[in-house]
C-alpha cells in the first residue's frame, strides 16, 4: 500500500511536469500577451521594458528553465495582469468552488443512488419510468439553459432565492464557508442545483444499471434464500457491489465539477476558480493558468488516488500492491 | 410421513411475446428424509419448480395454479413474512454455481452470521461457534481462519461446501439442491455427494436434488422424476426408473449417457432439440422426437401407474421393453 502510494506520488510529479511544458508551449503559440496588456500608443521603449519585466524576452525555454527554477521554490510566478502572485490568486478563488462542488457532489449522490436503486429495482413502475425520463433531461437540456431557468423560477418569480453571488459567509470552528450561514446557503443553493443536475442524472442511470445486472444474480437469489429481510438484500448485498462502479465515476465526476464548473459560475456570478481561468486565458495571462492547471492536476491526482485506495476497501478481490498504474 | 405435498403446480411466465409455462402441472410427496432426484434437460422446469417452492419466482413469473404443501401449510398462498421466515430455517436451498452463490465483496463470517441472524438472536459468541461447527461438519479445515476470508480465497469446492454449510446452519426441514455438483471436479463431486448424503440422514432431512446428470441422481436419490417440458413424464423409485424406464424419454436420456459397459458402440441419441416453452408441440410434447409416436400421442397422454408407484406420462410405455433393448 504505501509502495503503492509512493509510486503514485512520483507518476503525478512527472504529469505535473509534462502538464506545464505543454501549457507553456500552448499559451507561447496563441498569442502574445504584451500585445494585450500594453495599450496601442506605447512607445517603443516603453514596449521593451514590459517584455523585460514580464520575462518574455528570453527565449521560450529558457522561459520554461526559470518557472521550473522557481516552482521547486514553491514560486509559480506572478500574474501578468493582476501583478500578484499566481498561485495565491487561484487558492483564494479555490474555497468557493470546492463549496460548490462538495454541495452539487454530495446532491447527486443523496438523490441520485436513492432514485436510480427504485428505477432499478421497480422498472415497470410508472414512478420508476418517470425517474427514467427525467433524467434524460437532466443531461440532455443545457447547462447554461437549467442554470437561467433556476433564475427565472426562484429568483425572478417566485423570489425564494437570490439570482447570483456568493452571500456572507459564516465561520465555524476558524474554517470560513458559505455551509456556516443562511444566506451563504441560499446563495449556494441554485449553483449547487444547476451543477448537480447532469451529475443526479448520470448517478441515476448508471446505478439503475448496476442494480439491473446485480439483482439477478445468483448471490442475490441466494441472500434471499437465507431468509433475509429485503433491507439488507438490498442495503448491503447489491448496494456494496454497486458502490464498485458508483465510486469510480462520481470521484472522475468530482474532479470534472470542480475543473469545469465554469458554465454555472458564470451564469451565477459566482467567485470560483472556472470564472478566473476564464479570464485569464482571454489575457493569455500565463502563470495563473498554469498555476490553476497544476491545482487541477493535483486535485484529480489526489481523487483518482482517494477511488483506487476505497476500491481497495470495497473490492477485497483488489489488491492495490499488485496494480501498475 | 409426508413433508411436502405438491399438487399440480404451474409457475408460468407472462411475457410480452408470450406465457412460457415452465412448470405445467406438476405433483409430487416427499417425506421426510428422503430424497428426490429431479431429472431433466435444461428449460425443463426442474430449477424453476425448486424456486416456486422456495417462493422465490420473480416477475413475470409466478405460480398460475396448484398447491404447495410444507408441513401442512400452502405456501403458495402465504404472506410474504411468514414464507420468509421458512426460507433459510426450515427450507434451505444451494445453487449450482459455488463461484456465484457467495458475494464476492462480503467476508465469510458477515454471510454466515446474517443467516443466522435472519431467524433469531445470536449473541457474537454463538453465532461464531455454530459457523465453526457447520463449516467443521461439511469438511473446511480451520473453520476459524476460514470465517475471515473471502469467497476468492476459497476453491470452487470449498466455496460449495461454504455454501451447503450455510444451507445447513439452521438444521432445515428440506433442502433444494439445484444442480450443486455440476461445476466441480469429478473428485470434488464424489466427496461432495459422499458428505451431502451423510448430513441429510444424520439430520434425517429431506432433498429435492435438481440435476441434469442421471448418473448422479442413481448413486444418491431414493426417488427419481424425469421432467421434460414442464411436466414429470416419469417418476419412481431410483432402481425402477434407472433399470426400468418406462417413458421413451428416460430410455433416451439413459442411453446417450456413456458408460462402461457399452464400450466401442456408438452411444444412441435422442434426435432433435427439446421444444421451445414458448411454442409447445400439441399433445405430448415428447411426440416429434419419439421413436414411439402413433396418431395416439397427439393427445396429451395422463399419468398412469405401473407396478407399486412407478408413474408414467405415455401412451406407449415401455414395460420391459428396455430390459430386451439392452440384452439384445
């Protein structure tokens, strides 16, 4: 396990690696940034003194050496735009968004396995057919469709809910977050929603399809055999076994809510890192988007690493020794 | 003294292309201690007559018409609670798949312990000491360690005896066997079979033994059915039905089977394939591939009975006609 953990460890150092030599080179080829920081009128001096400030003009790998230079020191530069560390930029942006996607996650999963175990168990059913068409529509409409028609309902008509913004945020226990005061919730409430949405539907039907394919086999058949009350036939012989495939998507999903939750922050004018990134890649502002990448990517690192050790947990046939990746 | 009494049982699956009648009025008794081998090929109902006693027919099938009677009570009318209360305490059930029968994700003890728990507190202490004693009782060394593990570590014998001990823990009344030896080993079977017979006359429980394998069946049953397309076409004791078929289909069955004493003739077949449930030949569904068949047999024959109760589902049985057959 800890070998395990270990080469874990040493992989993601070389992705984060080859993760920044790409961005650098992607970033380098779109565009320069001078270009958009630097007002048209600048003389020609003026120019060459922000190409120097900024270090653009050494050539691209040596760009790259310095960054690498100052990332072991824990330095991942300073925003062209913002004139602030980069780093610090995203990891302040970083608690708003985490608030949104534990809220969305943890909807998806509360709703989504209840719903998709009774569609799954109860296909005929008329309730089980309507949960199935529902969740048709909660990944097929627009995201950004959803999230205005939320507005419109609980904000605009019904005016239960405000239409945008983060809300005070309550302290409990020195952690600041949206979860420790009323408005910080119901300003979390209708993102949360709109992210949770395609997730809720995605848990829906890949649990009714787990419960499909447990259901009749024969170790089930023989649970029932035993005697036991449906409960724990359902509850702990299929729910345990279903859980094996549940758990490697909703952690993939996880790490999608968080790294592409840019629709929804947008559309509720919400502080998170997805609008930022946006932002910054319109300014090609380099450090903040590698900054933000290398978050990215130690965040999916760290989940990816979360599945395999509760696959581990719940598969006992899963040994995490014996796997290469 | 009769244990269970079925009385033209017929568990039918309503589905959307059809009714496939699996089991189309089926009778047998069993006593108490004894065992009954049912016989046939697969899709003949023989599992599915094993489910309807255990009321564990899921949708869309279920049981059409007929009594089951277990000591005196229909189960085919009873309430959900009480049947389940019956499951697993005094009707007990083993599957044929061993690598299937056990949840892979579960421990041993955790399976064990909640069937003891399905009928009545066990205090930790107890509860493990019987596990240990059954799992003794069916051959697993070092019940104790072997409680900790996981049905991967076990071999597929070891996962059937798992599974026979569980079937055992609570001393049932009738165990239903569907096909439990099928997946193993011939060695494994051997013992399986040995230790199987040796339990259920200690505890003087009777067993409905499902198999496609006549040879197994003789070495073990007291009884035999022979079903073929939902219906039992013969029944008897073991010697009469092995030695003395009467239905041209048990003669069938028992002639492409190998054995020893044939060697070097070719083994006879039973031409064509078993009918579809779905679209029954009329009258008897034997009739298209029958060596037997006369203008009689398009009327579904009754059940008739030979000498003592040897029962027999034929227009034309074979009385001693197979003694002849083999002699020749």
């Amino acid at each position: 396990m800890t070998v395990f953990i270990i080469r874990r460890l040493l992989q993601s150092v070389l992705v984060v690696a080859v993760m920044t030599l790409l961005v650098f080179a992607g970033v380098y080829a779109i565009g320069n940034p001078v270009e958009i920081l630097i007002s048209q009128d600048a003389t020609e001096a003026e120019r060459a003194a922000a190409i120097a400030r900024l270090g653009l003009d050494k050539s691209l790998p040596e760009q790259y050496l310095a960054f690498l230079g100052n990332l072991v020191k824990g330095d991942l530069g300073t925003s062209f735009v913002f004139g602030e560390p980069a780093l610090q930029l995203v990891l302040q942006r970083f608690p708003a968004t985490m608030e949104l996607a534990i809220c969305a996650m943890m909807m998806s999963i509360f709703i989504g396995v209840p719903l998709g175990l009774y569609a799954g168990l109860r296909p005929e059913s008329i309730a089980g057919r309507t949960i199935m068409t529902g969740s048709i529509f909660g990944f097929s409409l627009p995201n950004f469709w959803q999230g205005l028609m939320l507005i419109m309902l609980f904000a605009v008509i019904l005016q239960w809910l405000p239409a945008g913004g983060r809300g005070v945020r309550g302290e409990f226990l020195g952690i600041e977050s949206s979860f420790f005061s009323w408005d910080g919730i119901s300003h979390l409430i209708l993102p949360a929603i709109n992210l949770a949405l395609f997730k809720t539907s995605l848990v829906i039907r890949l649990t009714r399809a787990s419960v499909r394919e447990t259901i009749n086999l024969d170790y089930v058949k023989f649970a029932r055999a035993k005697g036991l009350r449906p409960r724990r036939v359902i509850g702990l012989h299929v729910l345990k076994n279903i859980m094996i495939p549940l758990v490697t998507i909703i952690g993939l999903e996880f790490g999608s809510v968080i790294a592409f939750a840019v629709v929804t922050e947008t559309v509720f004018a919400w502080p998170g890192m997805g609008k930022l990134i946006i932002d910054s890649i319109f300014q090609l502002d380099r450090p903040v988007i590698v900054a933000y990448l290398i978050v990215i990517v130690c965040l999916f690192i760290t989940i990816n690493l979360v599945v395999d050790i509760l696959y581990a947990i719940l598969d006992p046939r899963v040994r995490l020794a014996d796997q290469k990746a | 003294m009769t244990l269970l009494s079925i009385e033209n049982l017929k568990t039918h699956f309503f589905t959307k292309a059809g009714v496939v009648k699996s089991v189309d009025g089926v009778s047998f008794d069993l006593d108490r201690g004894e065992i009954l081998g049912i016989v046939g090929e697969s899709g003949s109902g023989k599992s599915v007559t094993g489910f309807s006693i255990m009321g564990l027919v899921d949708a869309p099938g279920r049981i059409a018409e007929g009594s089951i009677r277990f000591d005196g009570q229909n189960l085919v009318d009873l309430p959900e609670p009480q049947m389940r209360d019956l499951r697993g305490r005094r009707i007990a059930m083993i599957f044929q798949d061993p690598m299937m029968t056990l949840n892979p994700v579960l421990r041993v003890d955790t399976q064990m312990i909640e069937a003891l728990r399905a009928h009545g507190r066990w205090s930790d202490d107890d509860a493990r000491q019987r596990c240990r004693d059954v799992l003794g009782q069916v051959g697993i060394p070092s019940p104790e360690e072997r409680l900790k593990s996981y049905p991967h570590q076990f071999s597929g014998g070891m996962r059937q005896r798992v599974a026979i001990a569980i079937a055992l823990l609570h001393q049932p009344d009738l165990i239903i066997a569907d096909e439990p030896t099928t997946a193993l080993d011939v060695t494994i079977q051997a013992q399986i079979l040995f230790e199987i017979q040796k339990l259920v006359a200690e505890n003087n429980t009777a067993m409905i033994w499902v198999t496609h394998d006549l040879a197994v069946v003789a070495g073990l049953a007291n009884r035999v059915a022979v079903m073929y397309a939902g219906r039992i076409v013969e029944m008897g004791t073991t010697d009469e039905v092995v030695n003395r078929p009467a239905h041209p289909y048990t003669a069938g069955l028992i002639g492409s089977a190998p054995s020893r004493n044939a060697r070097g003739t070719r083994l006879t077949q039973i031409r064509g394939m078993a009918p579809l449930p779905m679209n029954l030949p009329t009258g008897c569904a034997f009739q298209p591939r029958c060596d037997h068949a006369t203008g009689a047999c398009a009327v579904s024959p009754d059940a008739s009975t030979l000498e003592g109760d040897h029962l027999v589902r034929c227009h034309h049985p074979l009385v001693g006609a197979f003694d002849r057959g083999t002699a020749a």
